[in-house]
C-alpha cells in the first residue's frame, strides 16, 4: 500500500503499532475495524460464493495438479533472483518495494515457460515448460 500511497498507513513504525501488531498478537477487533476502512476502497473483489453477485454461476470447482519446474526454468529461476537479489543491495527501502514487484512478476513468468519471461528465449517449445508438459498429459 505504500508503493502506490504513500503514508496512508503512516509510518513502518506507525503502522506496526497501530495495525500489525494489534492485529498479528492480539487479534484486536478494533484495529481489525479501522485497518479495513482504511483499505476497503482499495480492495475490489468479488467471490463466486457471494450469490449475490451472480446467482446462476455454478460453484466453482478447482484440482490441484503439481509439476517440477524444467532444468531450463531453473536456471532461469535462479538467474533471475540473484540478479535482482544483487540489485537490491544497492538500493534504498523505497525502490526495492517496486522491485520486489517486478520480481515476483518475473519468477511467475519463469515458472510458466521461459518464453513468456524472455521473448528472445531459445526455449520455445513446450518440453522446457513443467505446465506445458502437464497440460499436455491432461
């Protein structure tokens, strides 16, 4: 929140004794309260349980399949971390907030297939994706 608003929630200080530590330890219903009015403008989302929202939807149904990321993926997972590990050191609390933003982008795109992560990639074809290789033996 303080990436996109800055000291909406005050301070780190601030907001660690105001909300985080009310809530983590405490489980202040008061704190819970005015830490919800303060980000519930914020928060657009709607569930399928809600039947309020659309009441002919079926319920949603999901299965979890696992799969191991390609040797490929790998190295491109861990590239991809230590070059930004390394940028991080060098840079102020303020700029590694939108780093870490990017990072989590980036290794989500390598854990998909390394194509979507670089589009120059030598990897195109689906055996270096482990999502790929799992769709297909659906």
């Amino acid at each position: 929140m303080d990436l996109v608003n800055p000291s909406m929630l005050g301070s780190a200080e601030t907001f660690s004794r105001e909300f985080a530590k009310p809530i983590e330890r405490l489980h202040d219903a008061g704190a819970i309260e005015r830490f919800k009015k303060l980000t519930s403008p914020f928060i657009m989302r709607q569930l399928k349980t809600d039947k309020s929202v659309i009441s002919d939807l079926p319920d949603k149904l999901s299965y979890d399949k696992y799969c191991a990321l390609t040797k490929e993926q790998t190295a491109l997972y861990n590239e991809v971390e230590e070059q930004t590990m390394n940028m991080m050191q060098i840079m102020s609390r303020k700029e590694r907030s939108g780093i870490v933003l990017n990072l989590i982008a980036a290794l989500k795109m390598s854990c998909n297939a390394p194509e979507q992560y670089e589009n120059n990639c030598p990897y195109h074809d689906p055996e270096y994706s482990g999502k790929a290789q799992m769709l297909f033996s659906i």
